[in-house]
C-alpha cells in the first residue's frame, strides 16, 4: 500500500480576512479623470493593488501574484487603451454590459461587445481598452496575474501618454 501525501498545514497567519468592507476607490485613477473626465470611474481593490500600486487601508487582501478588483464603470465613460506587459488580464462581467472592450497585439485589433456574463482574457503585452455606452452602470472584475504586475502605461499616441505620474 502506497504511503499517503503529506501537506503541510495552513495556519492561522495564512488566512487573511480583511476586517472592514472594501470601497469603491475613484483617487487611484485620478490623474485620468484630471486629464479627461470620460476616464472616470471607481475601482474596488480586494486582493492586491489591482497593479496601481495604492497602499494602506485594511479593505484588501495581500496578493503575491495576482490581484482581482472590480471596476465601476458609470455611463458614459472610457477606460483608456493601456497594457500590462508582464501580466495577463481577464475580465467577468456579473452586470451591465453593452459596452464595447478592444484589444490589440503585434499591429492586430479586435472589438467585441460584452454582455452580462461574458468573460475575456487578455494576453500580457495586448493593449486592452474599454467604453461603456450602455444605459447602465455596469461592473466588471478585473484579475491581473503575473509574479510582479508592474504599472500599465499608454501607447504613445494616447493623450494619457504624457502625464507623469
């Protein structure tokens, strides 16, 4: 008879549960909305930093590797065109919808309209944009995966390619 696998335990300090309830955060995202009001809209950052890098507050759960937040996105807005180059993206849709989300890699563009439920991933190195032209507020989590996502930046082209941050 085979020796059964062993694991190790999980204690106590592995488990974290963040004590308050996570908020809608409309600052990490600020010098969009400063340059041009059609890029605003709120992010709620559960696991990680979402890769903005915001620190502080007890609304979140560390991530090594990945973080997962949730996007508001109001009506009318734009989520500008942006890539993370080291990490894969994917997007759930649970409400709203009827926004339109393209991605382009290596000079090939794609659109599609997402509805409630639909998923998209996005390959590391794609850029990804988004707009919201629904009669809703929509929602839309967010999953960032990489060893270290590093912070999005713009293709060159783009008006938010010139704030310094």
């Amino acid at each position: 008879m085979a020796t059964p696998e062993t694991f190790s335990s999980i204690k106590p300090r592995d488990v974290v549960i963040p004590n308050a309830k996570a908020l809608a955060d409309r600052s990490a995202l600020r010098f969009q909305v400063n340059r041009d009001p059609k890029n605003m809209y709120a992010q709620t950052r559960f696991i990680g930093t979402g890769a903005t890098r915001v620190l502080g507050g007890d609304n979140k759960v560390p991530g090594e590797h990945f973080t997962f937040s949730t996007m508001v996105l109001p009506v009318p807005c734009e989520g500008s065109s942006q890539v993370h180059r080291n990490s894969e993206e994917a997007f759930f849709i649970p409400k709203g919808g009827k926004g339109c989300l393209s991605v382009e890699r290596l000079g090939e563009k794609v659109a599609a309209v997402p509805i409630e439920r639909d998923i998209a991933s996005v390959p590391a190195g794609a850029y990804c944009g988004l707009h919201n032209n629904g009669f809703e507020e929509a929602l839309m989590f967010v999953t960032i995966a990489s060893l270290t996502p590093v912070t999005h930046t713009y293709s060159e082209d783009h008006l938010m390619a010139t704030i310094k941050r």
